[in-house]
C-alpha cells in the first residue's frame, strides 16, 4: 500500500509543479509589454527558419542582435515559447542541453520548426 500512496503522491507533486510553472508563465505574460512579445515571436520565427534545432539562448541572442531590451522578467520568453508551440510553429525536439546562462544552473530544452 505504501508504494500506491508513494506513487500517487509523486503524481500529485508532478501535476502541482505543472499547474505552478503554467501560472507563472501566465502571470509573466500578463505583465510583459505585448510589443517586447511580438518582437520576441519574429524573433523565435527567424532562428526558427536559419537554424535546424535552437533554444531560448538563441532567440536572446537574436534579440541582442536587434538591440532588443530585455523585458524586466526574462521568464517572459517563456510566454513566447509556449505561444509559438500552441500555435504549431514550433516543438521541442526531446532533447535537454546545458544552459550558456551564467545564472542558469540547469538543461534547457531544445526545439525545432515544425
């Protein structure tokens, strides 16, 4: 019996952690200027189109590019990302790389145009 209440307990803390993450991408979103967002999307669009597989560190890079401002809350790519997704621009390719971000300590996803 432990076991089952292991497991589903590891269920629940899986489904809260997703709920958590989606909520935070909302309320990031929310409060992100829509102009900085649009600019991101082309952004994303174009390494999209030049580059076989990307992840967020690309479209940053893309951005400085353009002398882009940062958003005050760069989890605000994150918004872009899931946008582009839902919309079937792009997906993730199942494969996690190292972060470039000095302040990121963890693998980020890759991704692809579909």
């Amino acid at each position: 019996m432990t076991d089952l209440f292991t497991y589903q307990d590891r269920v629940v803390a899986e489904n809260n952690a997703r709920l958590a993450r989606e909520d935070g991408i909302n309320r990031v979103e929310e409060h992100s200027p829509s102009e900085w967002r649009a600019t991101a999307l082309k952004a994303l669009n174009h390494v999209a189109r030049m580059q076989l597989t990307f992840t967020s560190h690309d479209v940053w890079r893309r951005l400085e590019e353009l002398s882009v401002e940062k958003p005050h809350e760069e989890s605000a790519m994150g918004a872009v990302f899931r946008q582009a997704s839902k919309a079937g621009l792009i997906e993730k390719t199942g494969r996690y790389v190292p972060s470039q971000m000095v302040q990121c300590h963890r693998d980020i996803a890759e991704w692809k145009k579909s």
